[in-house]
C-alpha cells in the first residue's frame, strides 16, 4: 500500500470515523510511549533486553549506548 492507497481510504472515511482513527491512534502512540518508559526504567539484565530496550526507543545498540551515557 502506497501512499496515494493511503489518501484515498481515508479520504473515502467520514469526520467521525476519522476522529475514531485519530484517537486510536494517539492511544497506541501513548501505550508505546508508556511501555518504553517502563523498559527504560528497569535495567537490562542480558543481550537481548539491551536490544528489545534499544528497539523500544527507536534506536539501535550504538544510539542507545550514547543515549544512556549522556544520562
């Protein structure tokens, strides 16, 4: 799906329907938000927690080494 598919299906939505989308869509982006606060806040105990915590934030190893250390 590109994103013209994209315009097009929401073009074809009413107000309500639109405002119904927007609003699950700030939920998921507060639950995703609260989650990695919540990861953030525990520390890693192996490899793979420092990669999901890292994938959480948006950042790979590296980015979430330099972000830690600026903390």
């Amino acid at each position: 799906m590109n994103k013209k598919d994209i315009f097009e299906s929401l073009a074809s939505l009413s107000i309500e329907q639109l405002n119904k989308l927007h609003l699950k869509i700030e939920q998921k982006v507060a639950e995703k938000k609260a989650r990695a606060q919540r990861l953030s806040s525990v520390p890693p105990r192996n490899q793979s927690d420092l990669e999901q915590l890292a994938s959480h934030q948006g950042l790979d190893l590296s980015g979430l080494m330099r972000e830690i250390s600026k903390r």
